[in-house]
C-alpha cells in the first residue's frame, strides 16, 4: 500500500524564495528516487508551503529520509527557516 505524507512548512516572508527554491531542487532528486511516487510543492497563503509526497511504501519513504540531498535541502537549507512545521503520514487508501 503507497505511503503519503503532507506537510505544511510556515517561514518568514524573507524567507519564501529560498525555501521554494530548495524544494523544487528535492523535488528534482526525490523524483529519481526508486520508491517516490509523486511530490507536489504547493505555495500556501501564511506564507509558507504545502507539500504532498507519495511513495510505494514507508521503506520507500525512509530511504529519501535517509538520502543526502534530503540531509542537504531539507535538514540544511529548509527546517531551520521554518516558524512552524506540521507533518501527517499516512497509508493511501482506495
């Protein structure tokens, strides 16, 4: 069963271009990856992002966890911008 997860990542308005930036470069690498099914970027009106990311399953999911670019754009460059970070898992359905 495919494994989703949605996230809502809130930053400074100084802080949206750069953000968006480093997301669609994950989006680039995540999208290669063997087990990723889909990663959506979405811009959100507070400012910040919502993201929608599907993979085949939770192993899949934990390997992009695992992954360098993950480690660079999204530990690095993305979570220490954020004021708030809200993440949902979950198994799809249907």
């Amino acid at each position: 069963m495919a494994y989703a997860v949605i996230a809502h990542y809130r930053c400074a308005a100084e802080d949206v271009a750069l953000i968006q930036e480093a997301l669609l470069t994950m989006r680039e690498h995540t999208l290669k990856e063997p087990g990723a099914l889909a990663y959506v970027v979405h811009a959100a009106e507070d400012p910040g992002f919502i993201l929608y990311e599907q993979y085949t399953d939770r192993a899949a999911f934990d390997a992009h966890a695992a992954s360098e670019h993950f480690a660079e754009y999204i530990l690095g460059t993305v979570r220490p911008r954020l004021t708030q970070r809200d993440v949902l898992f979950g198994q799809v359905v249907g």
